[in-house]
C-alpha cells in the first residue's frame, strides 16, 4: 500500500465497458487522470463513468501525456497487442482485457520482447481470476484440499444467438481458441501452474 496515487489512463468504453467495470475509478491508490475512445458518445460515457474531465481522441494521443504512468487497455481484441506495445514504447506500464494477442503467437512474442526492452509492467486482466469462486478455490488448493491433480479439463464456449457487437465486427466468426482465456483461467488461476497440452474437438 502506499499514500501516494499511481496516475492511470484508461482506453476503450465498448459494448462490454470494461474500461470502466473493473473499478479503477473507485480503487483509493488510483487517480484516472484521463480516458480515450474511438467514439465521441462513448468517450464521453467513459469519462463521466470515470469521473475523469480529460480525454484524447485516440490511444496515440493519450500515451502521449507525460502525468500518466499506466494505462488499462480495454479496445478490441485485435488491437491489444499493437496498443500494449505502443504504451509500453512510451514509457508507462499496461494493463490489457483479454485476450492479449489475436491469433497471433508472433504478437505475443513481440509484446514480451517489448516488456523485456522496457523494462514496464505488463498484465493481461483475466477476469476469472478473480471471481468469488475461483479464489475460494485457489485457497483450497493451496492448503492442500485437492490432493494431487493428474488431470484437469476446461470448456468455454462464448454463445450467443446473434453475434455481440463488437469494433469492426471483430467477434464474428472466431475460432473459439482464439479467446481462450476464460476457459483456462479456472486451472492456472487455482493452481498457478501451466498447461502442457491443449487439445480441440
């Protein structure tokens, strides 16, 4: 903990709004000194969800000031990786919803190369990390409740009737692994540990 408030720019205010519903605004460490979206409606949405009076047009616009020290990055999944690097490159820590890369393991390489350089934080914010559920779990595990695990198996399908809007309709049509975070959050984010194989049906 500390006195002292960490400056945090927040991008993105999108169908789901996230770049508000994790709460920043609200924590006591954080001051949102300014927010950004593509949209002028959803800009302002996200501005008065904040309770932020700065915002810039664009995310190359407000890693430009030199008040912010990190930014959340809640744009569209396609674009994490390109604007994590980007903040990163601009000397701030980042923050990003899931999924950090979009089917794209060299994205990925190129966003811890980008980390190893900059010497920042980077965190990918999966969200089931911290449901209820899955921390009583975790404390289970840690205390030795389940024993040893050999074998765990995770499904996540993201349903929908119709398609969830999304920026340039990036949700339509995925391949389910390219999303797959929610589907593995439960096994790493009790037990710490990492897959060693993956298979799809």
């Amino acid at each position: 903990t500390t006195d002292r408030k960490v400056r945090v720019g927040i991008v993105g205010y999108g169908v789901c709004r996230f770049g508000a519903d994790f709460g920043f605004q609200d924590h006591p460490n954080v001051e949102i000194v300014a927010v950004s979206d593509l949209v002028p409606e959803r800009r302002d949405g996200l501005m008065k969800a904040c309770r932020c009076a700065k915002s810039y047009e664009s995310l190359e616009r407000l890693v430009e000031d030199p008040k912010i020290e990190a930014v959340f990055v809640a744009t569209d999944a396609p674009s994490h990786a390109r604007h994590c690097m980007e903040v990163l490159k601009h000397g701030k820590h980042v923050m990003t919803a899931v999924p950090c890369t979009w089917g794209s393991i060299e994205d990925g390489a190129q966003l811890l190369e980008t980390v190893k350089q900059t010497g920042l934080k980077y965190m990918m914010a999966e969200t089931s990390c911290y449901h209820a559920a899955n921390h009583a779990m975790r404390t289970i595990y840690r205390a030795g409740g389940f024993g040893r695990l050999v074998y765990s198996e995770g499904e996540y399908f993201h349903y929908s009737p119709t398609p969830i809007p999304s920026y340039k309709d990036w949700r339509t049509g995925s391949p389910p692994l390219w999303y797959p975070t929610h589907s593995t959050a439960y096994y790493v984010g009790v037990t710490g540990k990492r897959f060693t194989a993956v298979s799809c049906v």
